[in-house]
C-alpha cells in the first residue's frame, strides 16, 4: 500500500526525497520505497520520520 500521506507531508514541507533521507540518516532510495509500500521501516525511522516531518505515527503510518 502506497503511503501517499508521507509524500504529501514531505511535499507541505519541501523536501524532496533526497533531503528528508539526508536528515533522517538513510538513502534516497529507502525513502522511495516506503513512498511506494516496497518497504516496511524500522519503528525508529517512523519516528524519526514524523519528527522531521512535524507529523505523528498515527498521522503516517496508522493504516484505516
């Protein structure tokens, strides 16, 4: 399942998905792929994830 609503914070913020992996300590290519539901991450990325991008798990990564 893609995670649409991590794309659309990213975009709110202007990031691309280059900078959000560079402030998040992992490859341009892992953010990608969560982008694309190819990749489950780690708790510790979520978090890490939703700081930079001012969103909560649930905001995310809570599927409905």
């Amino acid at each position: 399942m893609k995670n649409i609503r991590m794309k659309l914070a990213r975009v709110e913020k202007d990031l691309s998905q280059e900078q959000l992996a560079q402030l998040v300590g992992v490859s341009r290519q892992t953010i990608g792929l969560i982008e694309l539901g190819k990749y489950n991450p780690s708790l510790s990325l979520c978090v890490a994830i939703c700081k930079t991008l001012s969103k909560t798990l649930n905001d995310l990564f809570w599927e409905e």
